[in-house]
C-alpha cells in the first residue's frame, strides 16, 4: 500500500534563500502527513504537472506545509526543476500512513483518499467539510 499511494499538492510560495535552502510552500503540510516532521521520512517528489523538465531537476527543495511550524516539513531537499504558483507536486510512496496519521491540526481538514484504477476514480474516504471539524464544539455558557 506504502508504494501505491501518492499524495497530491498545488504549489504556493516559493522561496530561495541563496547559498542556504530552497522551500515551496503547499496547501498541505504536517497535518496531513507528519512522517517527516516526526522522524525525518524520506519521499521523492515530481512536479506532476510538468514531468516532461524532471530530467533537468537541478535544485533541492524542501516542501514546506502551512502550519507556520519550523517542523512543518512534507519533505526534504527533492530535485526539482524550479516551482511555480499552482504547479501539481507529487510525493510519492505516501499511501502506507498519511490517512491514519492525519489529523485536524490548527483546524485543518484531513484530506480525501481516492482509488484510481484504469482510468476511473472513487472516493475510499470523502473529503473532510469544516462542518465535520466542528461538529464536537459545545456551545459553552460560561465565555
């Protein structure tokens, strides 16, 4: 299942701090895979929406989540031709552990899982609404 499984992102900010670490923010983070965050697991990463320049992927990037943790890391140093605001990154080999170690950190939705197979594709767990995150929240009298 590990090797089968492959989590999607779109690509926001791009930072490039010379001589140090380059970071491309995602609309995912530590919430929705944590594995690097809490032992430094290691994934390979490909700008899906443009594989054809993987072959001239030159620079490291560290993919960085949108929790505004230092620990917020998806993945480390992957060689990438240089993101772009909206490009598709895969991170592969996900599918072992990013639904049961996913969790609603600062509010954020857990991720639907989809199977695709032959060209067709279904949900195996519907994507989160705020409307589920919220749902245990008591109205409490005494604020």
């Amino acid at each position: 299942m590990g090797e089968a499984g492959i989590t999607l992102y779109t690509a926001g900010s791009v930072k490039k701090i010379p001589g140090i670490k380059n970071y491309v923010a995602v609309d995912g983070g530590m919430f929705d895979n944590p594995r690097h965050a809490l032992y430094g697991s290691k994934y390979t990463a490909v700008l899906a929406n443009r594989m054809d320049e993987m072959k001239g992927a030159a620079e490291p990037y560290s993919i960085a989540g949108k929790c505004c943790e230092s620990g917020d890391i998806v993945a480390a140093d992957c060689l990438l031709p240089e993101p772009k605001r909206g490009d598709l990154i895969a991170v592969l080999s996900t599918g072992a552990y990013n639904y049961s170690m996913a969790s609603n950190y600062n509010r954020n939705a857990v991720p639907p899982v989809v199977l695709v197979e032959n060209g067709k594709s279904d949900y195996l767990v519907k994507p989160q609404t705020y409307e589920d995150i919220a749902r245990n929240d008591a109205d409490c009298k005494l604020i």
